[in-house]
C-alpha cells in the first residue's frame, strides 16, 4: 500500500462532503402555529444521527456469546439562531407547552385528541439534508415521531456582540435515509 497523495486525491470523490453545506426542515404537528421564520436558514448547527445497536450475551458453556439486540436511537440536537421575532423559540415554546403546560402539567387537547385513537399528535417529522458543492441534495435523514424534549438557555452578556442562539434536543422514535444521490 502505498501513501501516495495523488491516490489519496483520485480516492476522494468530489473533494468530500462539506459540514457546513446543510439545511434543516421542522415539520410541526397540527395545532402548533408556524413560525414566520425558517428553520432551514436559522439552523446553525446540527449532526447526522448516530446509529446503535444494543447486545446481549448467551452463555453456551461458560462461554458469552454476543447477539445483536435492540437498535436504540440516541437524542438530535439542533443550535438555532435566534431573530428578533423570537419565531422559531416561541414556536417551540408552544409546541412544549401543548404537550406538558408550565402551571398545570396538563396536556392541549388540539395536540392529544384521544377521542381519534391517535395519541401521539405532539409527535412529527423533522430532515436533516446533506448538500453537494453543487447545490443538490445528496441524503436527507428524516426523524419520525419527533417532538422537542429540552430548550436551553439564551445567554444575555453585555459585553458581547454575537447574536443570539439556543439549543433544542429532540426525542424521536427513529430515523431513515430517505434519498441518496450517488455523485460519480
């Protein structure tokens, strides 16, 4: 084997995928008002989710045996920009609202309609999609069943110049690859 760069070059398609060529699409559950705001411009940093599959051992003579188990499906951050019009926060905000309310731990009723059989109203899709140089999708993950979980903090400091930002972490019940676009 060689350490040749011109091989590591004619190896690496495209130059390689680039972190910051991405845009996220929050899909909110019914009852939830839009933000005037978009996520996919507002989303400043965010992962492709991980993947994890759980084990567990059989003992054949004293002898541990791993078998695959369960595939478990670790939480998704995002860190999102925050405007002046507080969109996205106060979208957010409500979503979490509606499904555990600050002064009463009820739930909305809009977001949990039992009398439908369907539960799971708060729930929703969100997409994280990879970009080309180019300007094409390349994947897109999609989350199912994914609903806000934790809203931080936004720093206030006067001795800074930065805009705002916030994190949110979400729960999702899993996640799928919905397109891949081979580049050649």
């Amino acid at each position: 084997m060689t350490f040749a760069v011109a091989q590591f070059k004619s190896n690496l398609k495209q130059g390689g995928a680039r972190p910051a060529l991405f845009k996220v699409e929050f899909q909110y559950p019914s009852g939830i008002t839009s933000p005037p705001t978009k996520a996919e411009f507002l989303v400043k940093a965010t992962t492709i989710p991980a993947s994890t599959i759980g084990s567990y051992d059989v003992y054949y003579h004293g002898k541990a045996i791993h078998v695959a188990g369960d595939r478990t499906f670790d939480t998704w951050d995002t860190t999102i920009i925050n405007d002046e019009d507080f969109g996205i926060r106060n979208t957010l905000e409500n979503w979490m609202a509606s499904i555990s309310n600050h002064s009463l731990n009820t739930r909305d009723k809009l977001v949990f309609n039992t009398s439908e059989g369907d539960s799971a109203k708060y729930k929703s899709t969100l997409k994280v999609i990879q970009m080309s140089k180019a300007g094409r999708e390349l994947r897109t993950y999609t989350f199912i069943g994914a609903w806000p979980s934790v809203l931080s903090t936004i720093n206030l400091d006067w001795s800074t110049q930065e805009i705002e930002e916030f994190t949110c972490t979400w729960m999702y019940d899993s996640w799928k690859v919905e397109q891949e676009i081979l580049v050649t």
